[in-house]
C-alpha cells in the first residue's frame, strides 16, 4: 500500500470518561454540529457466547446522549452519556459530523459508527450531574417498555380469508457456499402461497423478497443497520421489502404466507444477512393466471 497523502476525515480515538466518552477527530469539526447531541447515537450491548456461527446480540439499549462540548481546536469532543454499562460494548454513531472547512454530504465522516468496550468507568471531572443523567437513563428505559407488534412483512399465520385453503407450497433449502435451492421459483399473479425456508446451512440466512430489481439495494441497506440488525432480522425499513422470514439458526426452519404480486415481473430475493447479499440471491417469477 502506498499513502496518497490524504489524512481521510476519521474518528481518530475513543476514550472512556467518568461520564460518557471523549471522540477524537483527524480533521476539525463544525463546532455547531458537533455540539448537537442529535448529531450522535450510542447503544450498549453484549453478545451471547456459543458454538454455533454467529453469537446473537443480546440486552441492547441506548445510551442517550445529554451533553455535547466540543474543544476549542474542534479536533475533540467530549460526550456526556446515561446508562453507560461497565464491560458491554458501546456502538457510538456520529452521523450528524460535518468537517469544519468542508460544508455538505462530501463533509461527513469516512467510517461514522465506532465500537468501544467498556472494561472500565473512570474517575475524574464530569461534565454533568450524576442525578440527571441518572434521571435520564430512568426515562428512557420506562419508554423501552412498550414493545413492538409483530412485522406485517413477517404473516406467519394462513390469512382466513383463504379459507384454510394455500395455493402453492415452495420449499427452499439453504446450501453451503451461499446458496438457495431452487433459485428460481415461479407462481402466478394474486396466488396464495406458502415458503417453507429451512437452513441446512451452517451460517444464519433468512429470506426477503424485494421488488423487481431492488435485492442487492436491500442488501446493501442491511449492512447499515448495525446492532439493530439482529432484532430486525437484517431486513431494513424500506417498502421495497414485500415480505421476510426470520433469521434462522443452522437447521432452523421458518413458514411464511402471503399472496404473490398482481403486477408481472421477476421479484429478488435475498439473503440480507450481512455480506451475503451478494451471491446469495434468486428469482421469484410472477406470471399471469391463465384464462378457464
């Protein structure tokens, strides 16, 4: 590798404070941004440890930001952060960062999300009272509280409507090598059917059906959504996803319903697990019922 001379705009270091975290910075920020405390996120989290690939993310929660101060140089800025948790792991996200003499989009950070385990919380000056970020923290958890209804894009349960009755049953296996079999499934338009999805894979996959066109954008979309990802089975919020199941276990299995598209066309699908997107697709083809 040879350096073009080019410092990139980076989070240059992360340090742990008796109240939050200190973010270093290669270049200068813009002081008015960087002094928003919506310019930021941080969840805490820890992982399930196992033999199987991929330990599932457990006990997130978010770490709401209460006070921003940025140094007078702009290289830094000094975090204030509720429910900060000794030894679990801090994603802090800094979208909102802008470069000071670079105004714009071309402005923003090269990387903006950064991981920081927190072995220990020092001592020192704080920045901030400890009853109000306390007061704080005990806001946020009690809105935690209410939890979501289950995704309309995951129908595990036969519509009534149809009247116990399902039109088409496809079975798909997941294959060594990111892989589906069969790749290519056709139905007809308006037909109720049934994907049984089964992971005879060693690796987690799912399945999510797009709209024409529109796989590898979802997929693209999915490796953004960082500790999130687990909880919304790597499908991101997006109305190019028409329907997913969820993210299964090697020799998991999953069975979803709905009705295929009225409009004619080849529909992706995809595994949206992180980075398997890419080779780990096929085609839903939706053609016309034919005439009695």
């Amino acid at each position: 590798m040879t350096w073009n001379g080019t410092v990139p705009f980076e989070i240059k270091a992360i340090k742990a404070q008796p109240d939050g975290f200190l973010l270093s910075f290669t270049q200068p920020v813009d002081p008015v941004l960087a002094a928003k405390t919506s310019s930021y996120a941080i969840t805490s989290f820890t992982y399930r440890y196992h033999h199987l690939y991929g330990s599932p993310i457990i006990d997130a929660a978010p770490a709401p930001i209460l006070k921003a101060i940025v140094a007078d140089d702009g290289l830094s800025v000094r975090l204030a952060v509720a429910c900060l948790r000794q030894y679990y792991i801090h994603e802090i996200k800094a979208r909102g960062i802008r470069r000071a003499d670079q105004p714009g989009q071309s402005a923003a950070l090269v990387h903006d999300t950064a991981y920081y385990t927190l072995n220990q919380i020092p001592s020192g000056p704080r920045i901030a009272p400890a009853k109000a970020l306390e007061d704080l923290c005990a806001s946020v958890a009690a809105a935690a509280q209410a939890a979501p209804g289950p995704s309309p894009k995951h129908p595990t349960g036969m519509p009534v409507t149809w009247g116990g009755a399902v039109e088409q049953v496809l079975n798909i296996e997941t294959k060594s090598g990111l892989k589906f079999e069969p790749n290519e499934l056709s139905v007809k338009a308006g037909e109720h059917l049934c994907i049984v999805l089964h992971n005879g894979d060693d690796m987690l996959h799912n399945f999510v059906l797009t709209n024409p066109g529109k796989g590898q954008t979802i997929g693209a979309l999915s490796l953004s959504l960082g500790i999130d990802g687990p909880a919304k089975n790597y499908v991101p919020d997006s109305p190019d996803v028409l329907y997913h199941t969820q993210l299964l276990q090697p020799n998991g299995s999953d069975v979803i319903y709905f009705t295929a598209p009225q409009l004619l066309g080849n529909y992706d699908f995809i595994c949206s697990f992180p980075g398997h997107y890419a080779l780990m697709h096929g085609i839903l083809h939706v053609v016309a019922k034919k005439l009695p």
